[in-house]
C-alpha cells in the first residue's frame, strides 16, 4: 500500500509542477507533510543531500524520500513516479511545440508560467530557511519572541555559514561546489 501512495504522491507532483527540481520542493514538501512520512529538517537533510549528489534535484529528492519512507524499492517507485509525467508530457509536448513554437498562444502561454516558477522556487527559499535559519516556524509568537530575544529564535551559525556562501558565490565568484564543500566543513566545526 505504502508504494501506491509513493507512487501516486509522486506521480502528482511530476505532474502538476513547472519549472525544474527547485519548484517541486514546495510540492513534495506539502505532500510529505501531509502524509507524516518525514520530519521538516529530516526533509531539509535530503533536499542538501540532493543538490549535492549528481542528477535532477527533484529526481534525487523523490529517490531520498522514497528510500527513507520505504527502502530500496520505495525509492525507486518515487522516482519512476516523478520522472513519468514528464516523459509523457515532452513525448506529447515536443510532437507540438517545434510546430507552434512562434504562435502568440505558445508565447503568451510560456509568458504566463515563468511567474508561477518564479513564486515556487521563493517558497522553495523560504521553505528551507525557515527550517534552518530559524529555531522556530514563523508565526506570530515568532515575531514577539524575535524582537524579545533574538538569539534566542535565529540559528547563528546557520546565518553565519548562508552569509558566508554567499559571499563566496556573489563577491568572489567561487565555484559552487567548493561552496559546498566549506560551508559542510563551517556546519561539522560550528554543528559537530
């Protein structure tokens, strides 16, 4: 029963997000949640575990998931469910679109979707950094206890390291990889 679930929960997440890996986040978030699959920072763990290991990061982060909910196989159903949709939509799409690529529907079409990526992979941002910037979910006693005491509620030396990673990838330039590779160094000194 556990691999229909994965199956379809995954199914409908390759479906029904635009944009690549970093917009279905929020999607498999909401579903894993829903489902009490996976705690939020033990979600968090697999979506760093995700970029960082060769592939498609949703592809990666169903395979995580799927493992961690139901092993060996339950990984490889999550990622069959979340590759399929979109085998079957470009197979479908592709036969079209070369055709119609230049048609003011097509455009207007394309025009309309780059927003909606847009807003899922800020939700896919905020997301992350509330889980791992903060000790505590926003809310409304986040604020209040945020301008009471806030080292209390903000996760230093998580803030420390982001300010730190984009540093080195804004002003330096430095290789995101290697960007990587120190910050995981800063979180086993600061963390560890």
């Amino acid at each position: 029963m556990i691999y229909i679930r994965l199956l379809t929960s995954f199914i409908k997440i390759g479906a029904f997000s635009f944009g690549g890996g970093y917009a279905m986040i929020p999607l498999i978030q909401k579903e894993i949640e829903r489902r009490g699959w996976l705690g939020m920072s033990e979600f968090v763990d697999i979506i760093g575990i995700a970029e960082m290991t060769p592939g498609p990061i949703a592809v990666n982060s169903a395979t995580f998931v799927g493992y961690k909910v139901a092993g060996i196989f339950g990984g490889m159903i999550a990622t069959i469910g979340v590759a399929m949709p979109s085998l079957v939509i470009i197979m479908i799409v592709s036969r079209y679109f070369f055709k119609h690529k230049d048609h003011p529907l097509s455009k207007t079409i394309l025009q309309g979707i780059r927003p909606v990526v847009c807003g899922l992979i800020i939700a896919a941002a905020l997301f992350v950094s509330n889980t791992c910037l903060f000790k505590y979910n926003l809310s409304r006693e986040f604020f209040i206890m945020l301008t009471d005491n806030p080292a209390g509620v903000l996760n230093l030396g998580s803030i420390a390291i982001t300010l730190l990673a984009l540093i080195m990838l804004l002003r330096f330039k430095i290789h995101p990889i290697a960007v990587i590779a120190v910050s995981a160094f800063a979180g086993v000194a600061l963390f560890g």
